[in-house]
C-alpha cells in the first residue's frame, strides 16, 4: 500500500502549526512576516536561474521532438504543419497550443477491458479539465494579488478581479478563482488517492505540492470569508516587502502569517520541484525543435576522428584467403 502521502501532509500541518504558534504565542512577526519571505523570495531567484541556465547549456545536436503527425518530405505527402512542424513558427504555435491549451494532455487516453474482453481507448477529458482548471485559477489568484503589491493598483488587476468576484452574495463577494483552486487541486489529489495506478507510481514529491497549494488555498479562503483581517495592514506589509522598507502593522492575524508562510515555503520550495515544467518546458527539446532530419542533416558536433578499415583496405588484407575460399573479390 503506497502511503507515500502521509509524511507530506504531515509536514504541512507542522507548517501550520510553526507559523500559527511562532506568531500568536511567540511573537514571531517579523521573522514570518519579513525575513523568511526575504529568504524564500531570494532561493526563488536563485534556484530557478540556476536551473534555466543549467537547461540553456545542456547540448542538443539531434532533432529529438515528439510528434504527432507527417513530417514534411515529398512534395505530394501532406505535412503535418503544427503536428511535427519544420518552421519556427509551427514551432512557436505548437508551443503556444501546448503552454496555453495542454494540448499534449487533451489527448490523453486509458485502456480499458470490458466484460468481453474487447480491449479499447477512451479520452481522459477529467484529467486535462482538472489541470487547466488548477493552472488557470492559480495564475489569476496571483495576479489578483498584485492589488497588494501595486499603488494605485493597475486597471487590469481592478478588471480581473471584478470578473472573477462577479457572484456577489453578500459581503465580501466570492472570488471564483479561490474555490475553483481548492476544488481542481482537491481533484488531483483525489486522483492520486485512489486510482490504483496513478496511486502506484505518486511519490512524496508529488503530494507536498498538492498539500501546501490547497493549504494555501483553505487560509486564503478562511481570511476573506471567516476569520476576516485587516487588509489595510496586509497591504501596507506587502508594500513594504516590495519598495525595501519592510514593516510589521499590528493587528493582522495569525492566519495571514500562517497563509505567507505557506506561500514563503512554496516559492523556496519550487526551484528544487516538479513544479519547473513553468520553466522547464521552454527548454524541452521534444517541443522546441523543428522536425527536419528529412530536411538537413544533423551531425554529431562531438564526433572525434575514429580510424576505419575500409572495404579496399580488407580485401586489400585478406584477398588470398578470399579468393581461397571462393569469395568473390573486386581486385583481382
């Protein structure tokens, strides 16, 4: 039984716990208000430019793309322009179908066996659905809460969050985005619960994530619709973080320290994660390349000079016993 889970949603909880009891009982406002996002902030930087530049240096002399349609060769065989595309800018739509779609994962499909053992495919819509869903409401969670960052706070933000807190059933209105959030990483890791095989290869690695993300989610959510804090002070904190003048109001809540400090932990936690397919998949050479080995042809630039026996020079070796043998010879 994989229980791989376990120790990840442990550590979550002592997360909580560390951040709740550092604030309420020791008055650790400063260190989780201030010096850990600092910290967590400057890993980020760090972390993630080491692994892009590390990407960047990696050699790729071969064209290595996956496909999924005809490459481009004769003249009268259709060519699958954005299936296996041999321009840049099938290339650069290709990558835009795959980083704004998941075009890649629409496709998924599962096997199945039925009662006649008729063995089939069907479509995984569930699974792309959950995943866009999460990708999408994350990112438009973060960027309504520039409104924190910014003063004024830019039209766009203001646009975004209107259309996102369009359901006003009393005060404050719901934020769709929050609980669409919770709900596809609840999916997820549903998911990973209990489907058997998805279950089997999960690792500790894939649930911390999923944990910290909707412990992340479930503070926010307990911020604006129950526990309520000081958003005035929240802001105030934020704009300090951001302009290098930090400070600590009075007055915010455990709950927020609890919240930043989960969010601290995910972003010193990313860099190091799975969770670097944001950047990693600029740099995959199964998406990124040009489908053109038909096209030109690719050399290995490492080649080193490796001394041959050509054909001439074995017969020039072995001709009498050829010729003794029967076997015919070019030169006689």
């Amino acid at each position: 039984m994989n229980q791989n889970y376990i120790a990840p949603l442990l550590a979550v909880i002592v997360l909580f716990l560390i951040a709740y009891v550092g604030v309420e009982a020791a008055g650790l406002q400063i260190l989780f208000g201030i010096v850990i996002p600092y910290v967590a902030f400057v890993v980020f930087i760090v972390g993630f430019i080491y692994r892009i530049v590390n990407w960047a240096q990696s050699p790729v002399p071969f064209r290595i793309p996956s496909t999924c349609g005809q490459q481009k060769s004769l003249p009268w065989v259709k060519h699958s322009v954005f299936e296996n595309p041999s321009t840049m800018f099938g290339v650069i739509v290709r990558m835009a179908l795959e980083i704004l779609c998941f075009r890649s994962l629409f496709r998924n499909t599962k096997a199945k066996i039925t009662k006649g053992a008729l063995f089939f495919y069907e479509m995984e819509i569930w699974l792309w659905l959950g995943a866009i869903v999460f990708h999408y409401c994350f990112f438009v969670v973060l960027f309504r809460h520039l409104r924190f960052f910014t003063e004024p706070v830019p039209f766009l933000v203001q646009l975004v969050e209107k259309l996102d807190g369009f359901i006003q059933l009393g005060l404050p209105g719901i934020m769709i985005s929050g609980l669409l959030l919770l709900a596809a990483a609840s999916y997820l890791l549903l998911r990973r619960l209990f489907i058997a095989q998805v279950k089997y290869v999960s690792l500790g690695s894939d649930y911390f994530p999923l944990f910290l993300i909707m412990g992340i989610a479930v503070t926010g959510i307990l911020m604006r619709y129950f526990t309520r804090i000081d958003v005035t002070a929240a802001k105030a904190l934020a704009m300090g973080l951001v302009t290098f003048r930090p400070t600590v109001p009075e007055g915010i809540g455990g709950v927020f320290y609890v919240h930043l400090f989960m969010v601290s932990t995910l972003m010193a936690y990313f860099p190091f994660s799975k969770l670097m397919h944001l950047g990693g998949i600029f740099f995959s050479p199964t998406r990124n390349l040009r489908g053109n080995s038909r096209e030109i042809r690719h050399e290995n630039p490492w080649n080193y000079p490796v001394k041959v026996h050509t054909y001439e020079e074995y017969e020039e070796e072995f001709r009498d016993k050829m010729i003794e043998a029967g076997i015919p010879v070019e030169k006689e």
